[in-house]
C-alpha cells in the first residue's frame, strides 16, 4: 500500500538498487520498457545510484547499455535501501504526522520545499493514513506502534532510541536465547525485533487488546518462546504482559526458520490447527490447484508456506507490517500476479475484506516459484584435506549426502591448485571447507569455512 504514495523515481531507483545488490545485469533497453520510463532516464537514475553508495561498490562495468554491479555484500540490502528512501518527501512526511507536526508549514521548513509542493505532500500523507487507519484522525497504539516501525525500517529509527545499557543487553541476549530455541532470524528481521524491543520500552502508552484477541494470541508457538524467555530472564522490570503480546505480533510477522526440521513441521502444524479448518485451506488449494495445473500446492513445503502468509491477516493489519528487501525476477512477477489475484477472489468470496502486504505475497511468490520449478538446485561442496589419506574416508562419508531438492556434486582434494582450475560459475555456488591445519589463499579465502577433518573422520570411522 505504501509503494502506491512513495515517489515513483525512488521506487524505480529501489529496484535497480535491488538488481545492482543481487549482481543482475541492468539492461538499459529492458528496464526502460519494464519501468515505462526513457533509456536516458533509466541511465541517468543508474549513474545517481554510483553517487551515495560510491564507496561500497566493489567494481562497476558497463558495456553496450548493459551494466553490471558488485556491492559490498557485508552491508545488508535494506540498509542500502535505508540510504536511499531517506530522500523520500513522503516518507518524511508520514514521520511528521506521527510526530503530531502536520501542519503544511512544518513540511516546508524540514523538507525545502514550496508552499503549494508541501500542501499537496500534506494531502497526500493524510489521504494515505485515511486508507492505512480504522479510524485516521484516532489511530490505535498498536497502529501507530506498527506504522512507526515500518518507517522505522524503510528509512531511519523515528524514536528516540533508549540508552539504557542493560535493556538493550536484554534485547542482545533474546536473539541468542531464541537461537538456542532453535529460531533463525535474518539481519533485516533481528533489526525489526530491536526496534520492536525498544519502542516497547519508550513508549508510555501501552497497546491494548481484547479477551479474544489475549486468547488467541497465547496459542501462537511464537508466544510461548517469548513467555519464557520472560520467565527467566529481569525483562518484565522493563515491559509489561502487553508488551509481550506486542513482541508475538512483532516476531510472528518476520521471516524465520529453524535450525531443525522437526522443529519446523512442528510449528507449522500448530500454526495450521490454530488459524484455518481444513475445508477453508482445502477450498483455497483446489484454486491454486486449477490456476497451476499442478498439485504442488498438496505438497507440505508448499501448505507451510501459505500458512505463513496467512498467519498475519487475523487482525487485518498486514499492510502495517514491514515491507521486507524482496527481489523477483520475471517469471516470479507473472506468479505474483496470479497469487494475488487467487488471494484477493477467495477471500472476497468468504467476505473477509483481508488486505495484503505486497512484500508478504512476494517472499510466498519465491517459495511457490520453487517448487514449481522441477529443476535441482546444484550446490558444489569442496573439501580441502591436509592429508591424503584422508580423502577415501571423506568421499565415503559425503557420498550420503543426498536430498529431494539439492544436487549435490562433492568434490575433496588435497590442495587449493585444484579448486583454480574451477569455473568461477562452479565457485559462486559452492561451500568450500578446508583442514584447519592449511591456510587458504587470499582470493578465495571469503568463501571458505575451517573444520576439523581429523575429527570428522574419527567420528565416522
């Protein structure tokens, strides 16, 4: 909803961004067209892209209107993002409403702008709240909380972020609590759940919620991981029992995994006893079903992933949610278009008016996508031994190496000559493990991980 009132060459900018950060040759002829934009245009906003993010562009080269990027992979892509939209007028403008200065004038002296520009701006930010809110000139603190963060992640933090140096000692080891529980947490989400944490801890007002709202909440697994880690830890002399409800809203609406398969499943299954009977989910799969010619959507990967898009539509505030870094490539926007469209029907049919975050539907697009695909994703595994009597037992243990899904060619050698005689190609895809008794050369050293082969092979021998 919000990419509908951002300013369109910052949109554009935003995805050839994406493409510069995922290594995607721009090409100035098809992106012009994708953009309905000049090719001049499409260069021009290429070339101010180099301007900001100058000293994290490793190489650039461009050749007959194709451009080709690599970035300072280090810097996750929604810091660079960060950078950008920073610039945005709107952006800037729904922070000043959120901080009750939303007079015309105000966006004049912040922002530079005209008069006439600003009352438009204005006008603009208020019709956006009217669509975003129940009730615009009286949103609710769990509204306003979630329209805080997302501009929070798009731009830049718009509260003052606490200094107390033991709650945010707390907020540090509750992502390493959750890892021992077994949930992962990209960079991009573990920043969303900080900010969570710590507007929690500034803001007075507390976010209120209904018996029902209580009960349904409690069932969440994601609520019982933080119950307990409130239970154990001197957290709750800084937030409330709300403000736990706060957080299980928070993290059930960020992508996680698990760091085990059976954890996974188990989730999911809870998930899907909670929120939707069998005969809705059933009605919704024999339309995927029919608009994919396929039965992919019987596959259990494929129910996990839609019972993770829908599981943030039971108050209807999906659309308040973060619009997490996505890329999709073209085949995937002919998907999205079609899940969307199916998602939008279904529940128009069931009468429930759910709005949907683009940014949700697009990570559930990538999953359907993949399994759609029936190619193998081929991953090269490198091992490098310091011993060559090593090298019959490693092969013998890697050989079980197989799954479903992955292509797993391994390859063990005893020395670093034999990965140069690699394809770059084969390198970018691979995992290389090297004996911890050598030491890697400089130019692939990035891209290797230390074991210990001695023991890996005592332990199976």
């Amino acid at each position: 909803m919000i990419d509908t009132f951002v300013e369109k060459d910052l949109l554009v900018k935003s995805e050839l961004l994406k493409k510069m950060y995922y290594q995607e040759p721009l090409i100035i002829s098809q992106l012009s067209q994708q953009f309905a934009i000049s090719t001049i245009t499409c260069t021009n906003y290429i070339e101010s892209l180099c301007i900001p993010f100058q000293k994290w562009i490793i190489k650039k080269h461009y050749h007959h209107g194709i451009y080709k990027f690599y970035l300072d992979q280090h810097k996750p892509l929604y810091q660079y993002q960060q950078l950008l939209l920073q610039q945005s007028h709107f952006l800037n403008g729904c922070r000043f409403y959120l901080q009750r200065k939303e007079h015309y004038l105000h966006f004049v002296e912040e922002l530079f702008i005209s008069v006439g520009t600003a009352y438009q701006l204005k006008t603009q930010v208020a019709l956006f709240f009217e669509e975003l809110f129940t009730e615009p000139n009286n949103p609710t603190e769990l509204e306003e909380r979630l329209l805080i963060l997302k501009l929070s992640l798009k731009t830049a933090p718009c509260f003052p972020i606490s200094k107390n140096f033991v709650f945010q000692q707390h907020i540090n080891y509750f992502f390493s609590y959750i890892r021992q529980e077994g949930l992962l947490l990209s960079d991009e989400s573990r920043y969303y759940v900080a900010l969570a944490f710590l507007l929690s801890y500034q803001r007075d007002k507390k976010v209120q919620f209904s018996d029902t709202q209580k009960i349904m909440l409690k069932q969440f697994p994601i609520y019982l991981i933080i119950k307990k880690f409130f239970s154990e830890t001197a957290l709750s002399n800084y937030l409330d029992q709300n403000d736990l409800l706060f957080l299980t809203i928070i993290i059930n609406a960020v992508p996680y995994t698990f760091t085990d398969v059976k954890l996974f499943q188990k989730h999911y299954q809870q998930l899907n006893r909670l929120l939707y009977t069998p005969l809705e989910l059933k009605q919704l799969f024999y339309q995927f079903e029919q608009a994919f010619h396929s039965e992919v959507p019987k596959n259990i990967f494929f129910i996990n992933a839609l019972i993770k898009l829908l599981k943030t539509t039971t108050q209807n505030m999906q659309p308040l949610f973060p619009d997490m870094t996505i890329y999709l490539s073209e085949n995937e926007q002919h998907i999205y278009s079609l899940v969307h469209q199916i998602l939008i029907n279904h529940f128009k049919e069931q009468k429930l008016n759910f709005r949907f975050n683009k940014s949700f539907v697009q990570r559930f697009t990538k999953e359907v996508n993949f399994l759609l695909d029936d190619k193998t994703i081929v991953i090269h595994l490198f091992f490098v031994v310091a011993n060559k009597l090593y090298l019959p037992l490693m092969e013998s243990i890697l050989e079980q190496i197989k799954t479903s899904y992955l292509n797993i060619p391994v390859i063990v050698c005893t020395s670093y000559d034999e990965l140069q005689q690699q394809s770059q190609q084969t390198l970018k895809q691979a995992l290389i493990f090297y004996d911890d008794k050598l030491e890697p050369p400089k130019n692939i050293a990035k891209m290797t991980i230390p074991i210990n082969i001695q023991k890996i092979c005592e332990r199976f021998s």
